[in-house]
C-alpha cells in the first residue's frame, strides 16, 4: 500500500513539474513584451480618433462604420500563413449562420501592414465574397487599409499583438465581437469558428454582453508556434493533466475505501 502512494505521488511531482513547466513556456510565448499574441480587451472600446481607409481611398473614422454588431479581423493579404484559411473560414460561417450579412452583423477587415493600399484590398474582397455560396448583402464585409499610426492606436486597443520578421509578420488569428456602440465583447480564436458559438457571440454583442472566450479552455491544450504560424496540440501538458488526473483518482480510491471497510468492520462488531 505504501509503496503504491509512493509511487502514485511520484508520478503526480511529475505530471505536475511538467504540467507548470509548459505553462510558463506558453504564457512566455504569449507574453505582450513579445508582441506576439492575444491580449483580451473586454469591454473597452474602440478608440473613437481611429481611422482606416476604404477600397475607394478615402479615410473613414472606424467608430462611425460600427453602427451594428461587428465581427473586426486584423490581417495582412500578403500573409502566407494562417490569414487566409482566417478569411475563408469567416467565409464560410457567413455561408453558414442563420444571421443575415449587412442586417444582423458586419465583418471589417483591417490589413495591419502599412505597406498594403486599397488595390490589394479590393482584389482580396473580391476574393472571399466569391467564397460564400448565398446570396448576401456584399457591403456588409468591408476591406481596409490603414497607415502605421492607426495600425499601431487599433491593435493596442484590441489587444492584437504580432511581430514583424522580415516581408512578414508572426501573429495569431482571431476575430473580435464588437458592440454597436464600440464596446469589446469577445475574441474568438483560431481559423475555424462553429456557427453556433459564431452566433452566439454576434447576440451578445447586439445586447452589449462581455465575457473570456471559449478558448482560454482550448489555450491549454493547444499553443500558438510563431515559427509555423499556426496552433498546435501541446502533448507534454496534456498529457502531464491527465496523469495528475489519473493518479488523483487512484488516490482517492485508494484512501476512501480502507476507510469504508473499518467502518463496516466496527458496525459488525
């Protein structure tokens, strides 16, 4: 008996140290100081002095665009990575949900590369409302630009923080819920989205509702490799979880049963 809790307490140290050791390598590749990654603002709001330029050109203040509730994607079109399975998947929920495209939500789309102009936007636009395989309002999926000042005031706002390297960035891939009145409400993470949690979000940005997304529970299974720009499943944390687990429940079992069998030992007596 002792020789087994030994051993189960050894294995818990060990699903434990690995456990914490993968945390703070996660929590250091997401740290703002690396500028790589997901800083939630709930319940702020979107600077009100904060301009981007459309696919005519022409300067537009982005707290007038938001005039209902708002689904805000920071990308750059010449992104070779996660950008684009981004967009098409945002494609595809509109494709979709049930909410009604120009009417019940909007999707604005900000190149956070100062060297991007309103022809690659356009072109980019027309690319994915091409993806969506129903009829839709098409000026309810909006495409910008923006110059590096009003890049730098709108993903610091948002929380939205990437790291030039070289032609390129390393960024994660969100969407971000914003109320009609400007207000943060949700960051939904990754480059798929179900159409139900999708719409859930967009409700309760319509009633002005905050709350962390689902994906801080995914956050710890899976981890964002700037290199591959892309998530990836963290094996040694999970795996280091389930053996806490495991070893818990052996535990328990073993120390509540002898317990219950004194107990029914003494009422026999």
């Amino acid at each position: 008996m002792k020789k087994i809790l030994g051993f189960l307490i050894i294995l818990m140290a060990y699903g434990w140290t690995s456990t914490a050791q993968t945390i703070k390598a996660t929590q250091d590749i997401k740290s703002p100081e690396l500028e790589i990654g997901i800083v939630e603002h709930l319940d702020e709001f979107i600077p009100e002095s904060l301009t981007v330029i459309d696919t005519n050109g022409k300067t537009q203040n982005l707290r007038t665009l938001i005039n209902k509730p708002t689904v805000l994607m920071w990308v750059y079109y010449r992104c070779p990575g996660i950008c684009s399975p981004l967009m098409t998947s945002m494609a595809d929920v509109i494709s979709k949900t049930d909410l009604v495209l120009g009417k019940d939500f909007q999707v604005i789309t900000i190149s956070f590369d100062p060297r991007e102009g309103s022809d690659l936007a356009i072109k980019k636009r027309v690319n994915y409302l091409n993806l969506i395989d129903k009829p839709v309002d098409e000026s309810g999926w909006q495409f910008y630009t923006a110059d590096s000042a009003n890049i730098a005031l709108g993903t610091e706002a948002t929380g939205f923080r990437y790291k030039r390297t070289g032609n390129d960035f390393m960024h994660s891939a969100v969407i971000i819920m914003i109320s009609p009145d400007g207000k943060i409400t949700r960051y939904l993470q990754g480059t798929y989205f179900l159409p139900f949690e999708f719409k859930l979000a967009l409700v309760e940005a319509s009633q002005g509702k905050s709350g962390p997304t689902i994906y801080k529970i995914l956050q710890f299974c899976y981890t964002y490799d700037p290199a591959g720009q892309q998530y990836v499943l963290n094996v040694t944390k999970v795996a280091g979880t389930i053996i806490i687990a495991i070893a818990l429940v052996v535990f328990l079992i073993l120390v509540i049963k002898p317990r219950k069998k004194v107990i029914i030992n003494k009422e026999n007596q």
